[in-house]
C-alpha cells in the first residue's frame, strides 16, 4: 500500500488497531465539534481511508481468517520494528500500534513475490 499516494489524494490516513471502534468514536467527537467525520464527508462520499494494522499484518502474511497461526513472532524483521510496552496508555498504544504497521511494512518490502 502506498500511503504517500493516499495521503495526498485523500489528505489524511487513519492508522488504527480497532477501525470500526476508533473510527467511529474520531468522527463522533469531529461531529460534536462541527467537524467532518473522518471517514465519510456530509453528502455521504468517501472521504478517506483508515489501516486497521492486524489486518494489514495478516495480508503482509498472507494468513487467511480461518488460520490460526502468528508467523510474525518467529520473523526477525518484524520482531526488530517493534517497541516492547505495550500497557494500553494511550500514547504507548499509539505508538505500538504504529510500530506494528511499520513492522508489516518492512517485511512487505523484503517479501518475495
């Protein structure tokens, strides 16, 4: 996925570990406030793209829902880009799951096709 290209066609991506939850508490409080929701603009278009980063991790893996296996735990690659705390503190959890994403992201990379 090319987030530089979505970025600029769309102005702003959402990178989430729960994208039905987070995104809908964002737009409700970007509603209260006057704002756009985050996902869908006021005349109901398409306004944007959120990562939900386990699914992205599953794909980099190709690991489909009715697996049950975490390949990601014995691959150094992705092992290397994580931060290790993870106690749901808000700003940890960004950052954790941030880190998840950029982990996939590089594995992706080196992945052969």
């Amino acid at each position: 996925m090319d987030f530089t290209t979505h970025k600029e066609k769309k102005g702003v991506v959402i990178v989430t570990d729960t994208t039905c939850y987070d995104t809908v508490w964002l737009s409700y409080l970007l509603a209260k406030h006057g704002f756009e929701s985050l996902l869908y603009k006021r005349n109901g278009d398409y306004n944007g793209g959120a990562v939900e980063v386990d699914s992205y991790k599953y794909g980099v893996y190709n690991i489909t829902p009715n697996q049950d296996i975490s390949p990601w735990h014995d691959d150094p690659r992705f092992v290397a880009n994580l931060w290790t705390l993870h106690d749901h503190h808000p700003e940890n959890d960004a950052r954790h799951i941030l880190n998840i994403l950029f982990a996939s992201m590089e594995v992706s990379r080196h992945k052969k096709l």
